[in-house]
C-alpha cells in the first residue's frame, strides 16, 4: 500500500468548530460560483463525480466491505447505481420537467388587473447539508441521492459523515472534491464533516439553507426540531424509519402462499434487514400458518453480520423487546454470534397487535419480521388502518378480488408507494420513483429522497416582474425559451433538448 | 333586514373544545368523500362557491366595510380577485402541469435493475387548517387562495377565522358551505372556527394534515412552532412579514424622482399601507432629499381608518419607535386621531441603518416607512446585503446601467418576487406568481400562496408500483392518458383538454 493510499485511508477526526464555520463560510462563498453554472454544466459536474467514482471502484468497494461486511457483489451493486444516480439527475435537468420556468407574457386583459411580463425561474436555494445514511454506504451516503440532487440544482454540500463508515467516507469525499476541482469549483461546493456535534453545529449555522438526512426516528426527529428551532427555520428532508407491511389476502394465501413466503423471506432479509424498505410486518390469514412456514424456510439460514457491532447490540436488544412482548408466539428467535445474527419472526394474533401496537409496529433494524395473523378481513382492513406514515405498503392479492382492492384503498392513505404482488426492497431511480411517505416515514410527506423529483428539493422560486430581457437570467431570456421547459401564459411547451433525451 | 338576514350577520362566538373535535372528525370523514372527486368535479365546485360569493357581493362588501373601513370600491375589486382565483384554480387543474402524471413503464433494461412499472399520481394531503388574514377580508380570508388552493386540491377546509371581521367571515362561511353542500359535498367539507384557542387546538389536532397561514411574524412563528411540535408534525405554510424594499439607483434618481417618489406614496399607503407587499423601506441617494419631497406629498393626505382600533394603536406604537429610534431623521410624524391615522416617515443614514438595523428594517403595519439614504452605490449594495428574506424587492434603475444590475443580483438571493422599475403591491393571480420568499418572509420558501403553484402545496405524491391498469386510480389507467398531463418515461406529454384552455 502506498503512503497516499494509506493516508487517503485513515480514519478521519471529527470536525473542530471553528473548523465547521470555515466550511460553511468556504459553502457560502462556493454558492456563488455555482449558481451561475447553467444545467448543462452542472451536468457536466455530476458526470465527472461519477466517473471518478468509477475509477477508484476498486478500493472503495474494499473499504466499504471491511467497514460494512454488506458484502462484495451487493456493494458493487450499489456503487453502480449511485453512479447511474450522478448521471440520471444530469439527465433530470435536460429534461427539464422537474424545474420548468413559468412565463407570463403582459396582458393588458387580465382579469381583475393587467398583469406585468413575470418570469419565475428556480434558483438554487444554497448550502446544503446532507446526513448520510449507514445502511448504503454508497447510494445514501457521502455521494447519494440526497447529494447528487443537491449538487444538481446548483447548492454547494456538506455532508456529515456517518460513523459507520469513516474511511470510506473520506475515499468518496475526496473523490469527490477532486473531481469538482479539476472543473474549476471551488474548495467549498464539496466538503466532509464528520462527529455528531459537528453535524448539530453545521445544521444550526446560518449560512445553511436546507438540510437531507435518512436514518432513524430518533435522531431524524432531533434534529428535524433543531432545523425548526434554528433562529432562522430551514426545509429539513428526512426520511425516517418505516414498518413497510405487507399484507396477503386469503385468495392469494390460498393460491400462492410458498412463492409468497419465499419472496417476503428474500425481501426482508436483503442486506442483513438493514433497508428502509425492509418488509418488518406480514400480515396474513391465520389459517395458513405462514410465520411456522417461514421459520422452516429460516431454519437452515446461517448467520450474517450486521453493519457494526453497535447495529449488532443494538439489534439483539430490539429482538429481545419483540420475543418479550405479552402475548406473541416467538416462532423462531434469532442468535447473536461472532460470526453474525441469525433472524427472528414472532407471531402476533389481532388482539395482541392492538393491544402492544406500538411496540410490535417499531421499525425492527435488522432481520427481525412480526407476523401479524387475521382471523378475517376486517382485520386485516382494521390493521392496515393503525398504521402509522410508511415509506411503503404492498399488497398481494387478486384484481378481481374485491379484499385486495379494499387494502389498496386503506394503505394509499399512509404510504408513500404501493407495491402490488410485489417487494418494497429495491428502489428504481427513475422519473416516477416517490421515496417518501406521511410522518414518521418522512418528515416531509411531499417530497421524494429518490427519483427525478428530488431535484426540486432545493430549488427555490423567484419571479421576475417587468424585467428587459437583457436583464433576465440567461434561461429566461426570450432568445433562449425554445431550450428550455417552459410554461408559457400557462401552456405547456417542451425543451426542444429535451424532445428526445431519452 | 329579515330574521335570516339578521341572523347570518351576527357576531359569532369561539369555538369550544369539543366543536374542534367535531370540526375535525368532521373533516376527516369528508376528505373520503372529496378525494374520489375529479378535477372536473373540483372546478365545478370552485365554480359553484365563486358564483355564490357574486351573488351575495352587494351584503358582503357591506359588512365588509363596516368590519374593515377599506372602501367599497377597493372590497368590490378584492372580492373580484377572490372569484377570479376560485375559477382559476379550476383552470390550473385543467392545465394539469401544476400535478402532473409521472409514469414510467416497466422497463427489463432499465440501468442497475429493471423497473416495474410505476405510476406517480398526487392525491389531497388531507383535511387543511387556514388562519385567515385581516388585512385582506376577502382574498386572503375565508374564500381566499389558501381555500381555493386547498380545496382544488381536494382537501377538506377548516378556516380559523380573522377575529377583524367575523360577520363577514361568517356571511363567506356560510356561503361558500351552502356551495358545496347543494352539489353533494358532506358538511365537513369546509368549516369555520372562531376563537385563538379553537385554532391553535385544530391545529394541533391529529386530523389535520397541513396548515396555511397569512399574517404577522410573531403569530405565525408561534403557530409554526405548534405544528412542528406536533407528535406528528404536519407542513405548515406560514406567510409572515416583509419589508419589501425599493432601491432608487442614482441615475435613476436623477432623471425621474418625481415619478418615483408619486409611485412610492401610492404603493405604501395603498390600502393604508396594510398590505404584505408594503414597500417600508426605500433606499435613495443621499443627495435628492426623497424623505422630504414625499413629505411634501403626503402633507395634503388626510386620515384614514385602520383596519381596528387595536390595529391602529399598534400602529402607533411602532410609529413611536421609530421616530424614537436613535439617529433618525424624523421628517413626517404621523397622527392617529379618530377620523384615522396620517403616515409616518423617517430617514436614515447607512451608519444610523446599521446601529439600528433590526429595529428599522422591522415590518411597520400601516402608512409608514423607513427612507434609508445612502451616500455611495456601495452603500446601497451594502445595505441590499444586510436584508432578511422578503416577498419582494424592487429596483428603480436602467437596463444599461451596471449599479441597477448589481442590486438586482444581491437581492434575487434574499426575495421571492424582484421587480423591476415597478412596485410590489398588486400580486398577480396567475401562472408564473410566487408569492413566497426566505424566512421570515414565508416559513416555507419553496412555496407560494398566490398563483397556480400554490395548489401543490396540499398535494401528496403516491407511487402505485406494479399494478394492473384496472386497479389503478382512474387518472393512472391506460385508457385515460390522454386527458391528462403527463411525463411518460421521463418526457412531457401535455394534457389534451389543456390543449386549448386559454
């Protein structure tokens, strides 16, 4: 190993605070420069990001392997698709859609009043800090969703580091910088922070405008209190916990239940149970006996570990709080070894559901399932009623049976996606991808940390009234319209770049 | 005047605690009924309020003005704007792009994974609490664009009523409700609540899914923090106070004050100088003596009635601060009398504005203003730089002239809406509007509450992952595309009623 490459992977130290003033300060100036980069530079940007990323692939795979133990071929994967993540939110802002400017040409006949020319254009809304997640190292963390959105619109980042995976935090971060730099962006646009009180210290400085964080309840809500309580309030994006439910009609149960269950075994044990997406709650007919048909499936499972023996302890922990819980059958109860944790499924009956509902329909971090049995569909129905906010909810069943469609009905109300006859695992970044959800899914019920619309995020509205147009934003300009998506005296009308983007 | 009559003008009383919990079961049951209507359905019913509020205009602007003291003719052209906005958010929803459709079809080649297909649709975010505002009886109040927004939307509407007018909060109440219930809307549809304490109680009740709020920093602040306090927090969408300044470069000065400054005295006491978009601030070269020549102007305007008395003695007060504040130029005291009050002006050096900048650059509701008088371009940009978030900031320049494009980029980062050569009051209702701004102009600077935009505010996306096309939501379902807006695979695809819609 080279000195550089052994020093490039050094454990960094948390950020000083007057070290965490410099980097806002250095963000600030950095806001500057980069919202005057037209969409195509910033494309341009997020495509250097991702081939740098490309070239280094083979340490920060290895790195984040022994930080993480997610194991090579998933994390491959995933630097795969943060990378398709870097180049999509270039090809968001050809398309324009997302951000389009608005134009009301003067109208002398506008009702009530004549109305001036108004050109409302999106700028970017300026310092953003991102609190990366632990779970993808890659894809929510130091070059995820939240920062390639952010860097998209135009917002110079910060991003607090997650504890689990320091090195290669600093890899990427670095990686990062680099890849800025060599186009001309300044020092500030792209920086790292790393220890909790730093993260406090940079989500309370004024020179931050909007702040992106994935993680838990817990920590999301503090400091979702502390973005709210700031002199000066930010948008705040966190995505938080979810149950993710599943439910299973009595058609289905009846007619596919082993396919089911194989799926819903696979789903909620991807990545060690260490998704926001993890299925943590099956609800299904009592009479198939689906928890014992699991746990027959789990028994030859062997272990695996956790991200971290912190995730580890604290895992065993909540496992303990489920087998404990009155009134549930444990089905099968995971161990906690040196070579990893093995799953646990406990079975829940509908009265014991209502009655410990709070504590059975906690997000479970880690390969741990309720079962919840249904003695009719009514309470299958009356379940999918409890549920808090969710990131998601799927339902398996029949399009002529009228008991998926009720389900349907229920759970739309609480989730940010509904999957049918399908897996919450595994979110496609794509235009129509809604990762979000009511509280305490998100903090942010209409906003997305995945997908073409997180762009808008951090983008902020400002109209110009009764400018010449030599002195408007270059996209505003009348000679530039036909690039640009725009509404025109409320029409829609296509960028021509963007007429066959695909 | 009948009993009726009689009846419907009478003061009503504060809600008690348990109205409020009615109010929002009410609410609730009723955003199940709303969520299943159409946009056509939506229009007809905006159409519907907008064509009762027409007819009942003669008793409304009556007791309007006897409530307001605001004029016949300005409450005649108000109440105008209000229908007006009521049908043009049924235009915004025929349009469509506003809450596009995103669908992506499910693509087996799509990078890092297939994609199923997915189908993004908005739905209502559920019943919607608006605190009406005071100084816009109609237009922001109990009709106005945070009702016609929420209820295009398809959202259940508690209206906390203005305690400045509440017989005519009442009268509109009534009105609008009798709308929807004879075209089969449940009662919950849209209520009214009297009293600080039934609002803040609906605000913090579990039924409520967003809040919207037009009026001062301190109240809406203290309401922000309410709703983010909540176990579940909820968007709250908070218009709170602006300066919005007016920035006179010295070309501009020199070759037409006079025009100016007629502009200017129009604009600040336009409604008695108790509109958001107030100009209490205009920056002007030292050497042309602005603070006196509007003196002279106003020295012939005679008084004019406050909204209350409470509002006038506020008034008063914040006029006793001013011309108390230490260095001030006292060059026009106003009186308060009770035929009403004459307007206030001070003038300020740039060393007096930044000893005393909180104090002068904080919003003063009614005829008064702040002349900041500045010896230097520098010092102009300087105090431009110093500014909190505004609605909007206005520059009196020349397209060839370096000094007016400087203003106009350093306060672009600090307003929602810049205008040029032209003043801020008279909000447009219309396609491109924002009316929004940083903190502690809006609590929530991505959005707005006056143009089409303002409808996606109590729009929630939910992605239907993998369904067959009958179990989809009508909009979503093959057959029906082409009536709607919306971005397939990632290009736009306008809506074919929108077509034509103008």
């Amino acid at each position: 190993m080279s000195q550089a490459q052994s020093s490039r992977e050094s454990i960094p130290l948390p950020t000083t605070a007057i070290a965490v003033d410099q980097v806002a300060e250095a963000a600030s100036g950095a806001a500057h420069w980069f919202k005057e980069r037209t969409p195509d530079e910033r494309s341009e940007l997020l495509e250097a990001i991702a081939g740098a990323l490309d070239a280094v692939q083979v340490d920060a795979v290895r790195i984040a392997e022994e930080e993480t133990h997610l194991g090579v071929e998933r994390l491959r994967g995933e630097l795969a698709r943060t990378t398709f993540q870097l180049r999509f939110f270039g090809q968001v802002l050809t398309a324009g859609w997302v951000a389009p400017l608005v134009i009301d040409h003067a109208d002398s006949q506008w009702p009530v009043a004549p109305r001036p020319d108004l050109r409302r254009v999106l700028v970017p809304i300026g310092p953003v800090v991102v609190f990366a997640g632990g779970n993808f190292p890659f894809a929510f963390s130091v070059a995820g969703g939240d920062v390639a959105s952010a860097l998209a619109a135009g917002c110079p980042v910060i991003v607090k580091a997650h504890p689990g995976h320091l090195r290669l935090s600093r890899l990427v971060a670095d990686t990062v910088a680099a890849a800025l730099q060599r186009r001309g962006a300044p020092s500030g646009t792209f920086q790292l922070v790393v220890g909790d009180e730093a993260g406090r210290a940079i989500l309370s400085h004024p020179c931050v405008r909007a702040a992106a964080f994935t993680g838990s309840v817990r920590v999301g809500r503090m400091l979702f209190d502390l973005a709210n309580r700031r002199p000066v309030p930010i948008p705040f994006y966190g995505e938080l916990g979810s149950l993710n439910p599943v439910f299973i009609t009595e058609r289905a149960a009846s007619e596919r239940l082993d396919a089911i269950l194989d799926g819903f075994l696979q789903s909620f044990t991807l990545g060690n149970g260490q998704f926001c997406t993890k299925p943590g709650l099956l609800v299904a007919p009592e009479a198939c006996s689906a928890a014992d048909l699991l746990a027959e499936r789990l028994a030859s499972n062997g272990p695996q570990r956790m991200l971290s023996d912190a995730i580890a302890s604290a895992h065993a922990a909540r496992c303990g709080e489920l087998v404990a819980s009155d009134g549930v059958r444990v089905v099968k109860q995971g161990q906690v070894t040196e070579d990893g944790v093995t799953s646990t499924i406990v079975e829940a009956s509908m009265a014991v559901m209502r009655s410990e509902f709070a504590n059975l329909t906690a997000e479970s971090f880690g390969p741990a399932a309720v079962v919840a049995v249904c003695s009719s569909h009514n309470e299958m129905l009356e379940l999918a009623g409890l549920l808090d906010g969710q990131l998601t909810g799927a339902v398996f069943g029949d399009e002529d049976d009228p008991a998926a469609a009720d389900l349907v009905k229920v759970l739309v109300e609480r989730v940010g996606r509904i999957v049918w006859n399908g897996w919450p695992t595994g979110v496609a970044v794509s235009w129509a991808m809604h990762h979000g959800g009511p509280y305490p899914a998100t903090t942010s019920p209409l906003t997305s940390s995945v997908g073409a619309s997180a762009l808008a995020r951090f983008l902020r509205p400002v109209v110009f009234q009764g400018f010449p147009d030599r002195m408007l934003p270059d996209a505003a300009r009348d000679e530039n319209l036909a690039e640009s998506a725009i509404v025109r005296d409320g029409a829609w009308q296509p960028a021509r770049l963007a007429a066959d983007h695909r």
